[in-house]
C-alpha cells in the first residue's frame, strides 16, 4: 500500500508500505494522540522513516487492494 505523507516547510515523504491501511493510521493516530515527538514507519524494502509530528501536514493511506493488470471493458 503507498503512504504519502506531507511535512509542513519541507516537502512530500511517498513509500510503500507492507502494513495494512488500518495499522498505519492507528500508528500515526497514537503518536499524534499521545504528543511523541516522533512516528516511525517502515517500508517495504526495510528502510525506516522517523518523522516528526509537529511537522506533518497531511497523511494519504493508500487502499490495502492490488492494482488490476490488463484491459477493463
């Protein structure tokens, strides 16, 4: 699924993630619920992104559904 996440005076943070749509926004609720500092997330690939929460502007959750190959008529 693909997260986007906006972060106010700096730019727009895009990755894919293997969390389902519900566990990222519980993540990103709790951390913004509770006042962290921080949320980290985690790709696909492994890779870590420690984002800070006074910064976010906007979370775009992508659905948990594959993209369709070949033509719809």
């Amino acid at each position: 699924m693909e997260i986007r996440i906006g972060i106010a005076n700096s730019r727009e943070l895009g990755f894919d993630s293997n969390e389902t749509a519900d566990a990222v926004k519980q993540t990103i609720t709790a951390a913004l619920d509770s006042g962290a500092t921080f949320v980290t997330l985690t790709d696909s690939k492994g890779a870590t992104y420690v984002i800070p929460t006074a910064g976010i502007a906007f979370v775009e959750v992508g659905t948990d559904q594959s993209r369709r190959v070949g033509f719809v008529a």
